[in-house]
C-alpha cells in the first residue's frame, strides 16, 4: 500500500489544462514546470512524488496528445485517481507508465488529505477521515507495463533487448 498527500480537482480536466498547449514546443522537463497551470499555479512547484493526483469525471478529455500523461509523469505522478476517464487519456497513461485508478467515490476525497491506495486488492483508505472506498484493481500485465515505465520499455524487456 502506498501513502501521500492529495491533489484534487474536479469534472472535465481535459488534456489543455494539464498540458497547457502554448508549451507544447517545449521539452517535458522544461514543459512539466507548467503543469495544471491555468487551474492550480502551485501544483508543479507543490507536488511531491508519491501524492495523488485525484479527479472526479471525465479526466482527459480533448486533444489524445501524450504530452498531458508525460507532464504528469515528469514530475513524478505514478497513480492517478478518477471516477471516469476519456478513453484515449487513459490509454496514453498506461502506455507512458503511469497507472489509472477508477474510483466511483472520488468526490469524498479533498484536497490535502492523505490516502493509502491499494491498487492491487481495489482499496483506498482515506488516512484524514478512516473511510474506505472501492477502486479498480489494476492487473498484473499493466502494473507489468508501469513497472518497465511505459509501454515501449515493456516490449523491449519482453523481446530481451
């Protein structure tokens, strides 16, 4: 189980507020400073490795550049917490390696609390206020993904190059 501090937002954070597209031309380690900057200013300076990026419906939504999953991965976001997500957003998380959680309960969770996630049996704990919510259990081939660090790096680790 893995413990951090939340990060929260709301319904309909598309891939344009993620990865703000007048940065685009930029470098993702040059880009990522810029991160959620038109909703949360502070999020790129602010965010540690190990806390949550958490979301309610919809994340992802808009344009299926990968650029909004890599912003996220550069500055260290491994696990991503929505109720829903755009088909494609959650798609290119996987493929650059970070893991999506679906979970129907997000909007009990607020900004600055601490949560454990327990991918593996579908469990989040709310360290902040005891509560317990039900999540997507992520399968072994994705983690397997993940832990390689994206989708490319996985395939080369299978065919032993």
């Amino acid at each position: 189980m893995k413990q951090g501090n939340v990060w929260k937002y709301g319904d309909n954070i598309n891939t344009d507020i993620i990865s703000p597209p007048q940065y685009m031309e930029l470098q993702i380690e040059e880009a990522k400073k810029y991160t959620m900057a038109t909703v949360d200013p502070s999020f790129a300076s602010g965010y540690e490795k190990g806390d949550y990026f958490v979301a309610e419906h919809n994340l992802g939504s808009g344009s299926s550049r990968e650029t909004a999953p890599l912003m996220l991965k550069a500055l260290g976001v491994k696990f991503i917490i929505a109720m829903d997500y755009a088909r494609i957003f959650y798609r290119n998380c996987i493929n650059v390696g970070l893991l999506p959680i679906e979970c129907a309960e997000t909007a009990k969770i607020k900004p600055g609390q601490t949560i454990e996630l327990d991918y593996k049996n579908g469990k989040i704990v709310n360290k902040t206020t005891g509560e317990t919510y039900g999540c997507s259990k992520i399968p072994t081939h994705i983690t397997e993904i993940a832990d390689c660090g994206g989708l490319i790096e996985y395939i080369k680790a299978k065919q032993g190059k």
